[in-house]
C-alpha cells in the first residue's frame, strides 16, 4: 500500500471499464464515483450505471429516452442548461443508479402485483366461471364454487391463455402461483389441471389501449393485442388442490404491465361429456411496482418506450420505505440531496450514513490518486 496507483489514471479508458464494470451493485458504482474527481468524470462519461442496469435487466435496453419534470420545464420554458451533453450523462447516471437500486429494494418489501383480470381464451359458462373468479383465494365465492375453467376439447395437448393487468405499467415480477380447481361437487372430485404452464411479459400494441381503454372480451382470446418483450421457460403444473408457486429464475421487469399465463395440454376429463377441461381457482403474482416513480411511455411503431423519472416522488418512496423498516431516521436529507444528487441521498439513507465526497463539475485539478 506504500505505492498508490490510480489505474483509471495510469491504464487505457477501455481496461479501466471493463475492471469498473465488474462492479455488480449500484452502490459500488456511486462509491466509485465519488473516489475523485478524475473517477467521478470517468463514472459518469463511460455510463457504468446505465451499462450495469442493461446487463441486470436487458429489457431496458428499449429505452429511448429519459425524461423528468423539471427537464420538461425547462426545455418547455428554454431556459436552464439541462440539454448540456454533461448535465444529460448525469441525469442518466442518476436515473439508471437509481431505478437499479429501487427494484433491489422491491425484492425485500414483496406484494400481490395483480390489478385486474383481462381476458381468458374460452370460458365454459360465462359469467359463472369467469376468470375474474381467479382472483378470489377461495373456492366458494357467495355460495357458490369460485374458479374459472376453459371449454371442453377431445385434444388433450389444447393450450389456454389467461391475462391479467398488473397494478403499474412497470413491475418487477419475481414469482407467479396458480391453484388448479378441484371439482368437489363432482363424482371423484377431479382436479382440473394443466400439464405445465408458461408466462410472458409485455405490452399493448397499440399504446391508446392501456388500463381500462383495452377493449376485449373476456371469454375469447386477446393475445393478438400484445407485444410480448418476456417469456419464461416451461414449469410442469402438479395435480393438486394447492397454490403452486414458480419462482422466475431472477427478477424480471414488466415494461408495459400485462401478464400472460399459458397453460399448455390438459389432464382431466369430464365425465359428463368425455372432454378435456382446465380449470383454475387462483392465481396470484408477487413483485413490486416502480410507479409513480417510474413510468413508461410506449413509441409507436418502434416499440422503444420514454422512461418518466419523478426524484420527488422517488425520495418520497425511498422515505416511506425507511419509516415502515423502523430504520433510523435520515438526518440533513435536503443538504444531502443538494450536494450529492437522489443516489447520494439514497446512498446516506440505505447504507449506515455512507456520506460520498463531493467533486466540483468544474474543477480541473487532478486529485491524489485515489484507490478504491
């Protein structure tokens, strides 16, 4: 340690990346940025946090641009010197440390990520077994059995769709559970299961029809609507009465906020008719919204989408977060936010007072090396 080298300083830009980009937290990306001023510029020149976020989630890879409420005012105003190319590698910086840090905070505070029931390819007898029956958690809804099941079919390898719309356009989904239906008012009391179940991710196609302007019927298929940017792999479904829970291999962000259940071949008859039936009594999606502190707007026809970031609303988040984990209050949060920007702030709050230094913008200087 007697002889200090700045590798940043002392190596070519591109092996310095590649060393930096090993960097697998969004913490230790800020932390690196706030070593001096020379790695605070090479930070945030190279975008380490943006190339962290595409290599976590490469579904953001679509973004196009990124937008905030003050940069809305002042490039509606003309005033300011937001669309300066440093001030833009700064903001970014900002919002891609910040959203990566926002969904690692999701994976602790879980919830039900299900706003309503869309659609379902076939419903036997409709309303009576719609699938908005499966977002109910019991099997008798005002005393009568609540599920949703398919139309028969005479092929047993018949696949079915279910959709639903997520509580935000932009979720971070980490498990999804179905509960086959067992017919206990039928001879045997069959469980109508399917054999495995698949999930996608994704959008409307057309962006006038999200939320409640999405015109569909929910007894006929709906998938020709959608754009779906995620699909999981293929899980074998038990024939049991029980929620079955299919974790996703890592979190998966939901940019366009729908969900697509596959439901692939069937087991079970009826003895009635000698068809194959699928039937469902729950489901249920666990994550986390990133609304209202980020938002999408889908492009048409490109598919690329706006990301809207509100730092307000975000550090309003950040605080609600603090309070309901009885952590200790965040002391000096407008002096902190001032001098080192929302990652600064969340930095201060999330990890024992951890206080970055802070580099003039301005100050050509070069500092001591410094070392990580």
């Amino acid at each position: 340690m007697e002889t200090r080298i700045d590798f940043v300083q002392s190596l070519q830009s591109d092996m310095s990346v590649n060393i930096l980009t090993c960097l697998n937290d969004p913490v230790d990306v800020v932390r690196a940025g706030s070593v001096s001023s020379l790695w605070h510029h090479f930070v945030i020149t190279n975008g380490l946090s943006k190339q962290l976020c595409l290599r976590t989630f490469p579904q953001l890879s679509g973004i196009a641009r990124i937008t905030e409420p003050d940069w809305m005012t002042t490039e509606a105003n003309g005033v300011g010197s937001h669309n300066s190319s440093w001030d833009i590698l700064k903001r970014d910086h900002n919002v891609y440390a910040s959203l990566l840090h926002a969904i690692t905070t999701l994976n602790t505070c879980q919830s039900e990520c299900i706003g309503y029931a869309v659609s379902a390819s076939s419903t036997d007898r409709f309303p009576g077994e719609s699938v908005v029956n499966t977002l109910t958690t019991r099997d008798r809804y005002l005393g009568r059995p609540s599920y949703w099941s398919s139309k028969g079919d005479a092929d047993p390898d018949a696949s079915e769709t279910l959709i639903y719309k997520l509580k935000a356009d932009l979720c971070v989904i980490t498990e999804i559970s179905v509960q086959p239906f067992e017919a206990f008012f039928q001879p045997g009391k069959p469980i109508y299961s399917a054999k495995s179940v698949r999930f996608r991710l994704g959008h409307p196609k057309n962006s006038l029809d999200k939320n409640d302007n999405l015109q569909v019927s929910q007894q006929q298929p709906a998938d020709d609507k959608f754009i779906w940017t995620y699909t999981s792999e293929e899980y074998p479904m038990a024939q049991t009465n029980c929620l079955q829970h299919f974790k996703l291999p890592e979190p998966v962000l939901c940019i366009g906020g729908y969900l697509q259940i596959e439901l692939l071949g069937r087991v079970q008859r009826q003895h009635t008719d000698d068809l194959f039936y699928i039937c469902v009594s729950h489901v249920k999606v666990m994550g986390g919204p990133l609304c209202p502190a980020f938002d999408i707007d889908i492009l048409e026809p490109s598919g690329k989408f706006v990301l809207k970031y509100n730092p307000e609303v975000f550090r309003w988040m950040l605080q609600s977060f603090s309070e309901d984990s009885n952590m200790s209050p965040i002391s000096s949060e407008e002096e902190v936010v001032e001098h080192v920007g929302v990652m600064g702030f969340l930095l201060h709050g999330f990890h024992g007072g951890f206080e970055p230094m802070v580099w003039d913008d301005d100050d050509e200087e070069m500092d001591e090396p410094g070392v990580l």
